[in-house]
C-alpha cells in the first residue's frame, strides 16, 4: 500500500486564491478521497468545505476509529461511539466552513468555525483510514468541495486551528468567520 491519500471518482480540483488552497469538487454520487495509514490514537484533524445543500451529507468517517463527521440540518455532527457532539454553529450554503476534531483517551472535541464542543468519553481506538465525501455505507454522500486537509499528530489549540487557513489572507470575512471569539463578558 501507499501513504499517499487515493482519490475516487473525483476529477476537478479548485484553486482558492482568497484562502490559499486548492480544494477537490466532490460529486454528491460516489466520489470519495481516502487518507491511508493514519495509525493514530491521538491527533487533530482539520479541513475546509463548502456546500449547495446543507441537508444531511456525510463529510468523514473513520471505520477502526469508530467517529464520523457529518452535516445535518445545516449542523456539523461529530458522532463517536454513538455518542453525538452537535455543534451549534450554523453553516451557511455556499461559503466555506472551517471544520476540526480532536481526539485524545478522555475526550473529542469538535470545531466548527473556532466553536467548540468538548464531550468526555473513552475512546481508545486507534484511527486507521480516513473517508471523505461519503459514509460507510454511500447513503449521504457530500456533493461540493473539500480543502485545507490536515491531520496533526498531536493536539493543537484553538487559536492555532482558527488561524491554520488564514496566512497571507487578507480578507476579514474569512478571519471573522474561522475565529469567532467566545463573547466578552459585559460590565454591569
């Protein structure tokens, strides 16, 4: 086997100049991208999408891993263990949408747009593969464009995941929108 990611029925790639990235087009059938070789236990996984539809679509999954990532109702789902982390952050169709986890023993975590959800729970699988664009079983497959992936093998905080996109990014809609800051408290 390879280490390199396999790509499946997927043909179009994108530049993004105002974020810096090429993206892949998935085709809502059966395009999928593969990352092999994981073999982590503890890491951050990260990446950049953008949709038509923000009915329900599935953005990962992880077979050993036990989790998947998927978008229902315009929310991202992280679901691991069949344990569910909804994040409430409302994403917008046709604009990209910054999306991470973290995965340690004690506790996933789920980014959306710099929001987090932190659930505690045991998790002491290791991930091995890595599915975009589909589920295990094809019955959600993502239709739009997936970008910006990156898998870390250690855990990185906030301000680092918010910030991972935006360099030599000008644009302040993009830096609004991947770094929301949790909202100040206000004098009395």
């Amino acid at each position: 086997g390879s280490d390199r990611a396999i790509l499946k029925d997927i043909q179009t790639f994108i530049n993004q100049p105002d974020l810096k990235i090429k993206a892949l087009t998935f085709d809502g059938v059966k395009s999928n991208l593969i990352l092999p070789k994981i073999n982590l236990s503890i890491y951050t996984f990260t990446f950049l999408f953008k949709t038509g539809k923000v009915e329900r679509q599935s953005l990962a999954f992880s077979k050993k891993g036990n989790w998947k990532l998927d978008l229902n109702n315009s929310k991202v789902r992280f679901i691991i263990n069949d344990e569910i982390i909804t994040n409430n952050e409302l994403v917008d169709k046709d604009q990209w949408c910054q999306v991470a986890i973290k995965i340690e023993p004690n506790k996933s975590t789920l980014y959306v747009n710099g929001k987090e959800k932190v659930k505690q729970m045991t998790n002491d699988s290791k991930t091995e593969h890595i599915i975009m664009g589909t589920d295990k079983d094809n019955k959600f497959p993502f239709m739009g464009h997936i970008g910006g992936v990156k898998i870390l093998k250690n855990i990185i905080e906030r301000s680092n995941l918010c910030n991972a996109y935006l360099e030599g990014v000008s644009d302040t809609i993009y830096k609004s929108r991947f770094c929301k800051e949790p909202p100040k408290p206000q004098p009395i």
